[in-house]
C-alpha cells in the first residue's frame, strides 16, 4: 500500500467524517434493540419459542448473506451510493418493524434492516480507505468503538422507553438516526457525482473475478479464519457465559449478566488500541498471538479454576475480542485497492458470520450431548487454537491482488 502523508481529519472530508461516526452510530441497532423489549412485544404479537429462536439467529445469517451481496451493491452503487442503500433500509426496516401487525412483518422488517446492516458492515471499511488512507488505523479504532455504542445505548435504553411511551416507538425511533446518517452521505453524492461517474466508480467496484478468485489468496484466506474464528468465540460467549458461569462458577444470574457486560467493556480500550497496533507494527502476528492466548488462558481458567479466579476468565475471554478490530484493519492494509478491500471484506465477514451463526448452536448442541461444560469449553478452545495459523501466515507483509496476480 502507498504511503500517505497524514492530513487534518477535516482536510476537505469533514462530511466524510461525520457520515462514517454516524454510519458506524447505527450498525448495531437492529440488532440490540429487539431482545431486551421482547416480552413487551409478545403482549400485543403471539411470537412462539420458534419465533423467537428464529429472531434471534436472523443477525449473524443476513449479515453473512450480505457478505456477498454488498461487493455487488458496490459495482452497481459505488461505495456511497451503497452505504446510502444501507441506510435506506435500515431506516424502513426499523419502521416496518415499528408498525408490524403480526409476526411475519416483524420478521420481514427485520430482515430488511439487518440486510442494510450487513452492507454497512461491508462497506465501511472500504469507505474509510477511500477517504482517510492516511488514517485507516486511527478512523477505524474510532469507528469500532461507536459500534460498541451502537450495540450498549439500544440495549440500555429499549425497556425504559417501551415502558413510558410503548414497544412500538422503541422500535421505530432508530429511524431517526438513520435518516440524520443520510444526510452528509446525500451532501457527498451531490458534491462529487461527476468525480465518481468519471473516475471513482472503476476503482471502487471489485471486478467479478477477483471476488470469485479469493479463496486462491493466503492473505484472504489466512484474514477470514482470523475473523471466523474471532467471530465463533463472540457469539457463542454472548450466547452461553452467562449460563456456562452461573453453573461451573456459582455466579447469580445478576452476577452472570455484570460478567458478560465486562466482556464488553474490556473491549472498548481494546477497539482503540489494537488499530494503532496493527498500523505500526511491523510483525503483526504478535498481537494475533495476544488475543489467542487471552482466549485460550480464558477458557482454560474456566475448565480448570471457574470459582477461584472467574473475573479474571471472563476479562481475559473478553480482551480475545481484540481480534475484530485487528481483522478489520487487516482488510485494508493488506489490499492495494479499494475493489480489493470491498471483497476481502465481504469475503472473510460473510464467511466469519456464518460460521459465527453456528458457534452457539454447536456449544449448545455439546452441551446437550455431554451434560456438563467441559466438552463445549474444548471445543471454543480448540477453534480459538486454529487462530496460531493466520497468526504466523500473516507475519509476513503481502496484498491479496499480488498474490493472485501471481
């Protein structure tokens, strides 16, 4: 990747900027906002037990199906013209959902708004390179850490606002910050409609045949398995800590829960750190290797010593989550084109979603077969080991178009 000269943030992309904060304000929305208001919903929707499993596995099925999708919407779109598209749906999904008169609408506007999601997902960090190349490790930290907003303020805030006002406006007010996130995106496309017809589009948009032809790269291959396994471990600690420590560590159910919020919490200084890291490092395998054995070191307290030392198992299994943000810089340091960073990363985030789809199907599934948690426990640690792979792959600096030109 060309080196570039570190301009002011505001540097004649001060509308960028805002659009990618605002972006990132609203990727987690849909997401979060549904479970905590649940029963809320169930008083005025009959939604059966299926139902709600069915709710509650569409998040990491659509944003791996727009994985592959939001490479095309960029070819069609441009980059802007697809995170306006994400936007749009996010904004009449949340509606949708808000005005549902039954259950097949509350899924249906659920699918459309996670769809948006999933395309902002991909498409952001693409974005960030194209307007700040100059701070992909600083724009990304910022913007992983408002994507931990955007998960913890709908979550914190649904139930107090469907109790005074109803589910319904719980719902529905996210629309209002998708619509606002439009705005300095619809500025930029009247701004720079010619620049991009003329030039921006041909080296925004990933040709057909390298997103088909990914598989063939180390690089893509070694990113995807970091981000895979990374994304199984999450999801399945989301899913079943609370339960895994309420039965081998004698945590309450409050306690349970303050565990699981620290997972999260770790990972906000994490999200920040990490980028800056991976940007200056000139082995990046090391920092793999950090949140390998914080995983690993994580999962072994848990299966050795779950009483004795707990809130240090759950900070270490939390501070694992350091491998997100470093697969998100990842993506576009080790591409030399925009094209290439949108299908890598639709690539390895569709394919890390879908296995992180199954993460906590197949602990649970475990858990079922062997009564107890030790089996499960092995089976985490045992993916989060596979991680040793890209950790020594990726030492050496390489970009996927090279290696696929080769």
């Amino acid at each position: 990747m060309s080196e570039h000269r570190p301009l002011p943030l505001w540097a004649g992309r001060a509308a960028a900027l805002l659009g990618i904060v605002l972006v990132a304000l609203t990727l987690r929305q849909a997401v979060a906002v549904i479970s905590p208001i649940l029963g809320d919903i169930r008083v005025d929707i009959p939604i059966s037990n299926i139902g709600v499993g069915v709710l509650g596995t569409l998040p990491p099925i659509l944003l791996a199906a727009s994985g592959f999708i939001a490479p095309r919407v960029a070819r069609g779109l441009g980059l802007d013209g697809g995170i306006v598209l994400a936007l749009l749906l996010m904004t009449l999904g949340h509606l949708v959902r808000a005005f549902a008169p039954g259950f097949a609408v509350l899924l249906a506007g659920s699918v459309v708004a996670l769809t948006g999601t999933g395309i902002g997902n991909v498409l952001l960090p693409p974005i960030v390179r194209r307007y700040f190349p100059d701070r992909v490790a600083l724009l990304t930290a910022v913007y992983v850490c408002i994507v931990g907003l955007s998960t913890a303020v709908p979550a914190a805030v649904a139930a107090p606002v469907a109790e005074r006002i109803g589910w319904r406006f719980a719902l529905g007010i996210w629309s209002v910050t998708t619509v606002i996130a439009l705005v300095p995106w619809l500025i930029i496309i009247a701004r720079e409609r010619r620049r991009r017809l003329s030039a921006a589009v041909a080296v925004e948009s990933p040709p057909p045949a390298l997103v088909t032809r990914l598989w063939r790269s180390r690089v893509a291959r070694s990113i995807t398995v970091l981000f895979s396994t990374s994304t199984i471990c999450t999801y399945a600690a989301f899913a079943w800590l609370p339960e895994i420590l309420g039965d081998i560590a004698g945590s309450t159910p409050t306690e349970a829960g303050v565990l699981l919020a620290v997972t999260g919490l770790i990972s906000v200084p994490l999200a920040l750190i990490a980028p800056l890291l991976v940007a200056r490092l000139r082995n990046v395998s090391w920092l793999i290797a950090a949140g390998v054995a914080s995983f690993a070191l994580g999962y072994l307290g848990l299966l050795l010593a779950p009483a004795t030392l707990t809130l240090l198992w759950v900070l270490l299994i939390g501070s694992g989550s350091i491998l997100f943000p470093v697969c998100l810089v990842l993506i576009n340091i080790r591409t030399r084109t925009q094209g290439g960073t949108v299908a890598l990363s639709g690539f390895a985030q569709g394919v890390a979603y879908a296995l992180g789809a199954l993460g906590p199907l197949l602990v649970g599934l475990l858990h079922d077969v062997s009564g107890g948690w030790t089996l499960p426990l092995l089976f985490l640690l045992a993916v989060i080991l596979v991680t040793t792979i890209p950790a020594v792959t990726l030492a050496r600096p390489a970009f996927v178009e090279d290696e696929l030109a080769s």
